[in-house]
C-alpha cells in the first residue's frame, strides 16, 4: 500500500484533534501493518482511503481487490471482496481492548458480531470486514417502525444474557469494571476526579448520592447477573444488512456491568422518531431474553428504571479513553463526562 496513496481526512466536530495519525512513523507502520494482513487474505488495498479522526480513535476505509475473501463470523460474515472495502480502527492506549474484544465477541456470540480479520492487541489496531449498511443509514433510506428497534433489543439482549457467564474473562482483556455493586464508589471517584464540573454541578451530584447510593443497593438486590453493556449503542454503532439482522459493533466504551444500562441510549433515539408511546414497548421487547423463574415483570422493570439513570455512570468513564492531547483542549474528556454525570439527575421516563 503507497503511504502517499490519495486520502481524505474527516476531522467532523473537533478540527483540533491530535491523534497519532499526525506522525509519518505511526502511519507507516499501521499502513504496513493493514497491507501485510490483507496478503494474508488474498486482497490488497486499491484506491483512496477514507480517514475519520475523533478524539477517540482512526478509523481508514481501505477500499480492496482480490479473491474472495469471508470472515469467520458466522451468519453475519459479509464477504470482503463483494464490499470492496475492510476497516482499519486505532483505539487509545485505555481503550486498546476492543480489538481483543471483538474477536472474543465472535468466538462466544458469532451470530452477532463481526470477527475481525486482524488484531494487534499492543498497538491497538484492529482490521474488519465491511458489515454492510448501517441502521442509521436504513433508517434514512427505507421506512422503517417501531417493530425493527424491538427486534434489534431483543437480540442484544440475548447476546448480554449469553454473556453473563464470561463477565470475568471480558474483564480480563482490559474491559473495565463497573460492577452493579461498586456503582456507589465509582461515583464517588468520577465526581472526584472531574475539574469540569461548577460548583453548582457538584452541590446538585453531591445532594443526589444518598439517594444513588439506594438505587445502586436496589439495583443489586434485584439479582440480574453483569454484562457486558456497550455503553453508546446507538444506530450508527449496528449493522442492518437486511430486515431482521443485525450486528453490534464498536466496543471502545464499553464495561461490565449491569447490562440494562444499555437501554437508554437506544431508547431515546426511537422515542425521538416515534414518541414516548414506544418507550414502553421497546423497555418490554428488550426484557423478554431476561424472564425466568424467581424474576417478576413488575421487578425487571424497576431494574430498567434504576439502571436508565446508572448507565450514566458507564458513559461518564469512557469519556476518560481518548488519545492524550486528543481532543485539542485538555479539558475535553472532562467535560463531556460531566454531561454524562449529570444525567445521573434526570428522571427515568420508564
């Protein structure tokens, strides 16, 4: 692959951004590294590349030739050469486990994920297939109702419930810890360590934690296992290559934790297409993988209430996971997850 290949570069919202796509040496090696992996699976790079920017990772279009080339990942494989483009991501140094992530991901749950075509765990790269068109691009294109959100629901939370029992490894490969009883503390320790927030911020956060603490010792008490939660799954982070199929993507915020947290992200992007009357049908749909013995609907629904405000928790950590010097201004991570926090104020609509 020519280094000096024509190329254009997507800064979107943050023009100042420095990653380390700004040094000759670093885009070199990864280049290299892109085309010595895509020999390996018969293809080769052709034409321009695509290069998208953000505080938080580079993410390269690698437009490519050659034989067809299929990744492993079960019903949601896209074949390589039939898209004619794979994706190259670099994440920071707090985020690197994604790539490691994903490939677990398609060793436990195939049938939602892509495998990746490559890693390197040390450098924080990964190499994927392309998965076909984006929700938010079907979304756009097709008319599109409530009934498809509530599937893709269902089907993440079949993925989070399949999960349950490798919590500990996906903490292993660097996934940060948020468990459902260690909420209260980590709190704590975001409030602490946020210069972002007024004085009139932290008074508010700091009058809501007897109550967080509650919420917290309930959520726990309620006995639905950790998981993983994607943190920021919105229709931008899913593939939707045909009606029915969807595949999850883009873990560089995820953690453990309690795996509703996942829900309002999701939930406020359809109740802004359809109106709060979905709400309810999407909390239900997403809830169906969790019944079972010794768990009432009455009690998973007070589990999604507690947890649409904890996951804000979640969201407030990962802001921390940008390149340093990423976001050409030290204070970027810092205020964003101070907005986060202060949706810890917001009531639930559920």
């Amino acid at each position: 692959m020519s280094h000096d290949a024509a190329l254009t570069v997507d800064r979107g919202q943050y023009p100042d951004t420095v990653t380390p796509w700004e040094r000759e040496s670093w885009r070199s090696a990864a280049l290299g590294w892109v085309e010595d992996r895509l020999a390996g699976h018969g293809l080769r790079a052709t034409g321009p590349l695509r290069v998208r920017l953000r505080p938080w990772s580079v993410l390269v279009r690698v437009p490519v030739a050659g034989r067809e080339a299929v990744s492993t990942a079960g019903r949601n494989t896209v074949p390589v050469a039939g898209r004619k483009a794979v994706w190259f991501k670099a994440n920071p140094p707090d985020s690197r486990f994604e790539g490691p992530l994903t490939a677990a991901l398609a060793r436990w749950v195939p049938e939602h994920v892509l495998e990746p075509l490559a890693v390197d765990a040390g450098h924080g790269w990964s190499l994927l297939p392309d998965g076909g068109d984006l929700f938010r691009d079907v979304l756009e294109r097709d008319s599109v109702g409530p009934g498809a959100w509530e599937d893709l629901l269902r089907r993440y939370a079949s993925m989070q419930a399949a999960l349950v029992p490798h919590a500990g490894e996906i903490e292993e490969l660097g996934v940060q810890r948020l468990r459902t009883a260690e909420l209260a503390s980590s709190f704590d320790e975001l409030l602490a360590g946020n210069p972002a927030l007024d004085a009139d911020q932290r008074a508010r956060l700091d009058a809501l934690r007897p109550r967080l603490v509650d919420w917290c010792a309930e959520l726990a008490a309620l006995g639905v296992p950790d998981s993983l939660d994607h943190a920021d799954l919105h229709e931008g982070q899913l593939f939707n290559p045909e009606p029915g199929r969807f595949t999850f993507f883009d873990w560089g915020d995820a953690v453990v934790s309690h795996p509703f947290c996942s829900l309002r992200v999701p939930a406020l992007q359809a109740q802004e297409r359809y109106g709060d009357a979905v709400l309810p049908r999407l909390r239900d749909a997403y809830l169906e993988p969790w019944t079972g013995p010794g768990r009432t609907a009455k009690e998973l629904r007070r589990a999604t209430s507690l947890a649409w405000r904890l996951g804000a928790l979640g969201r407030a950590r990962a802001w921390g996971r940008v390149f340093p010097g990423g976001g050409g201004d030290s204070s970027f991570g810092g205020s964003q997850s101070a907005r986060s926090l202060l949706e810890l104020c917001e009531g639930p609509p559920l």
